[in-house]
C-alpha cells in the first residue's frame, strides 16, 4: 500500500493521485486561498458585511411559553423562628430553687411553672421583663433567684437581702422598719421615660405603715415606685412627681404601675389585670434612675432603704412599658401560678 | 414592735456584714434618731452580744417620701 503525500509543489487547480496503487483516483488540488493579511479593523468589516442585521420575526421564533415563577432563581423560603416553649427556662429556675435548698417543688408546681413561663413566651412578655422573681421554695436562699436568669450573681439580679426580712411558701415578707432586697437592675440601663413598668402580687393590704413602698427607687423628683398611702390607695410615679388614684382603693394580688408612650392613657395603674387609672405623663429627665431598684422599700437616692413595707409579696418583677392587654395576660398568668401555689388572693 | 438598739460603735461593725445566707445587717435610725436592727437580725446572728442588745419600741420616722 502507498502511502501519498501532500504535493507541496502543486499549485492551485493541478492534480494529484491519492489511494491504494492500482486504484488510485485523481483529486484536484484545492488549496486554501492564500489572502493577505488584514488589520482586526479590515477583518471586522468583512465579518460584518458577511453577517445579515438580525430582526425578530414572530412566525420563525416560536415562543414556547412566558418565564414565570419557574423560570427565577428558586428564593428560600425563610423558616420561622418557633416561639421557646419557656420549659428550659423553667426547669433552669426550679433546680435553682431546689438547689438552694427550696421546698415543696412537687411535680404539680413544676408544671404549673412551666405552664407560667410558657405564658411569658407565648404571650410575648419575656422579653419585656428585666427581672422578676416568682418567690419558690420558701427560704431565703430559693427567693433570690430571678427567674429569668436564675444565677446566684449581682449580674443576673439575683436578691440581695438586708435588715429584717422572712421567707415562706407565700414568699418574702418585709419587717416594715430596715428590711428589703436589692434586685441590683438599674433602670436607666433599660428604661426610658415613655418605658417602663413594675409589679408585684400583693398578699394583704393591711399595713400599719404610712407610705409603703413595695417596690421602687427615687432620686428627688426622679421615681419609679410602686406604693400606697395610709392603708388605703394605690399609689404610684414613673417617673416625675407621684400620683394618687384617688377613687382606686387598693386591692391584693397583682398591681403594676406601666408606661408605654407620652400619651397619658399609656401611662397607667392596674389591679388584679385591669386599669384602674390613668395618669398624666411628664417629660422630665430621668438621669436619677441610675440607683437600683429595691423590693421592700424605695431605694432613697443609693443611700438606703425607706418607706419600709410589711406587705408579703408572692411575685415581683422589673420591665419595659406594658399594654393593658400585656398587663392583663402578665396578672392572669401570675395568679394562676399563685393560685398552683395555693397562694392565690383572687 | 420592738427592735434592738446600737450604739453608733455598734452600729459600725454590722454594716457590711452578713447574719445569715444572702443577708446583710441593716442598721438604720428610728423617728428619734436610735440606731436599731430588727429582731429578725438579732435572732439570726451568730454574734452573741448582738443577740443580747437592749430591745426598744420601733419609732417610725416622720419624714415623708420624697416629692409627696
């Protein structure tokens, strides 16, 4: 078998043998033109005189169907963040308590409190408390807890105690002369003047005090107090002046001073979960609230107790400013806890 | 009620000390100007000469809150 090759010496249009010896056929040599050479401009413009102008036309391009949603980048669907059910949170609290030595945590009340902190989360309140302090187990030791971060530190506001107080299962219980807690939450770290709310659940309103204060701090005409006058009305400051309701006897159970905004309806007292009065808002500066809030007696300007109570309180907290329907779910939630604790006042 | 009454010696040494878990003495003035802790203190308090301080009746003060 032969083997051709290329006849490099042919020229354009001459001939040349290619196949087997014997059957080889005659092929005309057809070499590529040889073209000078062009400048990309030249070249450019012979590609483009060679290229036809495109046009759309309807019946040659079929459109097989509209883009739609199909045809976007696939957008990930963002997966909601489920509400905490409050159960760690109320098993991290209730081995506090019985860490501490506290008592009478049966199964019922461990439900009954993980019921309570799921009311918190549910009804978006958690994160409205600064503190606050559900006063289980009966001893000095189980009540110091704050029961949203239940840590025996000044930072997670856990109680400290000073004078005379005691402690039951109904909970702390000031002597009404040098007893209260320190709950070591400053306010001004949270609050603002249009924000900010305190409570507690009162067991009696009987008191031979004038002016207890059950919870509260005060620098001069700068208050965030939550008291009573005489054994009679409620009484109350956020944070300018003080205010009596006047016509609104005090009653036991929950009482909660809240306010939410300058508008004088958003500045209000409530008792066992509904608003008993209203009050007029004031601008005033609030940079006095830099003393921690005490339970017990008002904090006197960072030097001490005063207005001393004797009133025993079976929960207490700290917090932003609540609506009446936060008020409401909070007292509600609260008394059936205390009602679990078989401590309930209404 | 009564209370115990402390001299203003007395009065030094309790404060800034525990008489039980979690809790401080509290010494603080009545209405005419004593010093005094509260029983509750006295029980407490492993101290045994603050468990034998002279009782006294508990004077409130007269002072009203601020800014009533």
């Amino acid at each position: 078998m032969s083997k051709l090759r290329p006849n490099r010496k042919s020229g354009l249009g001459q001939y040349v043998k290619h196949g087997i010896l014997g059957k080889q056929k005659v092929y005309r040599n057809t070499e590529f033109e040889r073209v000078p050479e062009l400048t990309d401009e030249e070249k450019n413009r012979l590609l483009n005189e060679k290229l036809k102008p495109y046009t759309y036309d309807p019946r040659k391009h079929k459109v097989v169907r509209a883009a739609g949603p199909k045809d976007l980048a696939p957008t990930p669907t963002p997966t909601p963040t489920p509400t905490p059910t409050g159960y760690t949170e109320a098993d991290a609290y209730l081995t506090a308590v019985v860490d501490a030595g506290g008592t009478g945590i049966t199964p019922t009340i461990s439900a009954a409190t993980r019921t309570f902190y799921n009311s918190l989360m549910v009804d978006g309140l958690w994160d409205k408390l600064i503190s606050f302090y559900p006063f289980m187990g009966g001893t000095a030791a189980s009540h110091k807890f704050n029961g949203k971060n239940p840590v025996d530190t000044d930072a997670g506001y856990r109680l400290t105690y000073y004078g005379g107080l005691t402690h039951d299962s109904d909970g702390l219980t000031p002597n009404g002369s040098n007893g209260y807690a320190d709950t070591h939450v400053l306010p001004l770290d949270y609050i603002d003047v249009n924000n900010g709310s305190l409570g507690t659940y009162i067991q009696t309103t009987a008191t031979t005090k004038s002016y207890p204060c059950e919870i509260g701090t005060t620098y001069y005409n700068q208050q965030m107090l939550l008291r009573s006058k005489n054994n009679a009305n409620l009484l109350g400051s956020l944070y300018a002046g003080w205010n009596n309701p006047g016509t609104s006897p005090l009653l036991d159970g929950m009482i909660v001073i809240s306010r939410t905004s300058g508008d004088a309806a958003d500045t209000g007292y409530y008792q066992q979960g509904s608003l008993t009065y209203t009050n007029a808002p004031n601008t005033s500066p609030i940079t006095g609230m830099v003393y921690p809030v005490f339970i017990g007696a008002a904090n006197l300007r960072g030097a001490g107790g005063n207005d001393y109570s004797d009133r025993t309180q079976s929960f207490t907290f700290v917090g932003l400013g609540l609506t009446s329907s936060e008020v409401s779910n909070l007292s509600s939630a609260v008394n059936t806890l205390q009602v679990a604790l078989s401590r309930n006042t209404y | 009620m009564k209370v115990g009454l402390l001299t203003e010696e007395q009065k030094e040494l309790l404060v800034g000390q525990l008489y039980m878990v979690d809790t401080y003495f509290n010494p603080t003035l009545d209405g005419n100007d004593n010093w005094f802790i509260s029983t509750i203190e006295m029980e407490y308090s492993d101290l045994q000469w603050v468990k034998e301080l002279p009782l006294i009746d508990y004077v409130e003060p007269t002072t009203p809150p601020e800014n009533e």
